[in-house]
C-alpha cells in the first residue's frame, strides 16, 4: 500500500512540475504583457518563409518557467535544480514542437494535437525519471493527465481572459 501511495505522490509531483513550468509564460505573459517579450529566435525565418519558432516563445516566458518550477520544485520537497532541469527540458521540448509546427507550415498559436504536449511532457519525465522516482507506467500516466489537464482547463482559462487561446 505505501508503494502505491508513494508512487501516486511522485506522480502528482511531477504533474504540478509540468503545469507549473508549462503555465508561467503564460501568466507572465497577462502579467507583463508584451513588455520585455523578446523572441527566442530573434524573429530569424528559414528558407520556407516561417519563423524558426516564433513570436510567441520568448525570454522572458523561458526565464518564468525557470524560476517558478524551481520555486515548485522547493515547496514539493525537492532539490531546486530539479526544477530548473525540468523546466529546461520542458521548455526545450516545447521549443521543438514550435519548430516542427512551423516546418509543417502552422500558424503561431495553431493547435496540433499531441505535438502540443508530448514534447514538453516527455522529455522531462523521461530523462529526469530517476531524480522524479518514475517508471514508464508512471510516466504515461502523468503525459496522459497533462494532455486532459490541456483539453480541459485551457478552454477555462481562455473564458477567463488568461490564455488568448482555447487550446
């Protein structure tokens, strides 16, 4: 019973690391709004015309997402490069989706299905799975609740004016 319990804590552990390092460019986005919102890719386009990630992936939401999941990361009980390892991945992985929307030829902000959060939810949990105490079932477990948590609350979020998409 207690690996049960132990396992369902490092479970939601990680599931509020991933929505914290994953909801605070956009609340430091309502925050600042577009002030000090420099793109990470400088606005550099390729040779297919769109930009190599877009506007919408900045300094200052990259920074954010650092420092609140080593804040979270603190307050669950765990190292702080926990945190900023897993906001890193995080974000890279959120870059890398950006990049293979762009190279699909997607708007900025377009919503494709999965390539929105696997990226961003598996390479943390993937290759922090040791430091988290995850194992592959967990691991599903928690991209699966991130997706639902996507689906669900986002649409919430963008009726109460805090995302500026439903998705």
């Amino acid at each position: 019973m207690y690996l049960l319990l132990n396992s369902w804590d490092c479970i939601i552990q990680s599931l509020v690391l991933l929505i914290a390092a994953n909801s605070a460019p956009i609340l430091t986005r309502k925050i600042f709004g577009n002030h000090l919102n420099k793109p990470i890719d400088n606005g550099y386009k390729l040779g297919d015309g769109y930009s190599l990630l877009g506007n919408s992936k900045t300094w200052l939401g990259f920074y954010a997402a650092l420092f609140f999941s080593t804040i979270v990361a603190l307050y669950l009980g765990l190292k702080p490069i926990t945190g900023t390892l897993f906001a890193i991945l995080s974000m890279t992985g959120d870059l890398l989706s950006s990049f293979i929307k762009r190279r699909m030829g997607k708007a900025e902000s377009s919503l494709v299905r999965g390539l929105d959060t696997i990226p961003e939810s598996l390479l943390p949990l993937w290759l922090l799975n040791d430091l988290l105490s995850l194992n592959a079932v967990e691991i599903t477990i928690i991209m699966g609740l991130f997706f639902l948590c996507e689906e669900f609350i986002s649409p919430l979020l963008y009726k109460l004016n805090i995302k500026n998409n439903p998705y």
